[in-house]
C-alpha cells in the first residue's frame, strides 16, 4: 500500500489508548513517525503498572496518565478533551497494540472532509481478517442495526480505528461514553442521534505486535453479546439532543 500524507495544515491528533502496551508502542510509535511525520501524538496512559507512560515519554510524544484503568472509552474521553483544549479538529484513534496500519490513517482524514466520523472497517473489501461462528454473527447484528440508526451501511460497528472531524470531537469531549463498550457502539448512537454523518473505509487489520491479546475466542464472543446488550441498552435511553457547539473543555 502506497501511503498518502497527511495535509501539514490539517492539525490531526492520533490516539493511543494503551494499557500495559510498554512491549508494543515503541514498534507502534516508530511506525507512526515514519509514515506520519506531520501529526501530532497523544497516548493515553489507562491505568498501566507496566511503565507504558515512561516508554511513551522516552519516544517524545504527549502523555496523559489516567490514575486508574477506565477502559478505552474513558481513556478517549481524555483523549478528546486534550483535542479540544490543544485545538486539533480531527482526531484518529489507533490502537497501541500494532493491529492498526498508520499508512490508513491519511484516507481516514482524507474522508472527514465530508463526514463526522469515519470508521477504519475490517469487513469492507479490504485485508483478509475474519470472524467466526456467534463471534462474526453478533457482529453482523450490531452492524445492521447501527446501520439503520446511522442510515448509512456500516459493516464493523465495533471497530476501535476510527476519526473524527471537529463537529464529533467538540461533541465527544464532553459526552464520549466511558462505560463498557461505549466508546464502539454508544458512541455511534450518540453521533447518529446528533445528526453527525458517519462513513466507513476497508482497513485491514494486522496481528498484534507485542504483548498477550486481552480476549480469547470465548472472550470475544461474550465481548460482542455484551455489546449488542449495549446497543439495545443505548437505543432505549431517553433521546437527548447533545449541541456540540455547547461543548467545552472541564
């Protein structure tokens, strides 16, 4: 894949959520500063005890240290806060575990021209990741059913490689969801609901780098029940109107 550059002008923050990833961001964060040399880079240090934060700082890129593990959707919450404070408009999350490729992240900028928010999908006609069995079918699931609320076809709701234009981080620095599974499926609800448009991009998505994955194929399937339990939870509360434009750094 031929990488694209991100515009000098475009003022983008890559978000690392990570913890316990001291193994895997050094990799990580050479891969970014060779493909990305124009972007700024935060990595939000979730309650680690493995000295994550300090490898972080050794490589010359911002840290915020969470005192305690939230979870990914606390750990953008901050993310998304420091975005608005510092004054970037876009915002690209990527995992700090290597599974995401940096050479995506241009074409996820490239599209938040004309969307809110734009998901790096791995079920979209690119790489070769696959889910199987209750896995793949609770994914479909939650796709088609976020799909109908986003009124756009969305084929990998639950996918953490995903940017977001300066309507969505305005919105998301004061109402990101930080309970579990918030940040993948809550989040898209809250967006849809806000009238913010969301796309899809094909990514492919790599093995991890480093490090011991936090889910086994048992895990991840009850990961995913949980989420569509999160989803149906998220489509029953009360239809709040969130104004970005009311949003301001606490």
């Amino acid at each position: 894949m031929s990488a694209v550059s991100v515009p000098p002008d475009a003022r983008v923050l890559v978000v690392l959520p990570a913890w316990n990833e001291r193994e895997s961001l050094p990799g990580v964060l050479a891969e970014i500063r060779e493909h990305l040399p124009d972007v700024a880079v935060l990595v939000v240090d979730d309650g680690s005890h493995d000295g994550t934060a300090a490898v972080a700082r050794s490589h010359g890129v911002d840290v915020l240290e969470l005192p305690f593990n939230l979870g990914v959707g606390g750990a953008m919450r901050a993310g998304f806060r420091y975005a608005l404070e510092q004054g970037y408009p876009m915002v690209v999350q990527v995992d700090a575990d290597g599974q995401h490729d940096p050479r995506d992240v241009p074409r996820i900028v490239e599209r938040l021209a004309d969307a809110d928010i734009v998901i790096g999908a791995r079920f979209a006609g690119t790489g070769e990741y696959e889910a199987r069995g209750p896995r793949r079918w609770a994914m479909r699931v939650l796709a088609g059913v976020l799909s109908r609320v986003a009124s756009t076809r969305l084929t990998d709701t639950t996918s953490g490689f995903r940017g977001a234009g300066p309507r969505a981080v305005e919105l998301f620095a004061l109402h990101y969801p930080a309970e579990y599974l918030g940040d993948t499926v809550e989040s898209l609800v809250i967006a849809a609901r806000n009238g913010l448009r969301i796309e899809q991009i094909g990514v492919s998505m790599r093995e991890r780098s480093a490090g011991r994955p936090s889910q086994s194929p048992l895990k991840a399937a009850v990961y995913l029940a949980r989420a569509c339990l999160a989803l149906v939870i998220s489509l029953g509360r009360r239809r709040e109107r969130l104004v970005p434009s009311e949003a301001a750094v606490v």
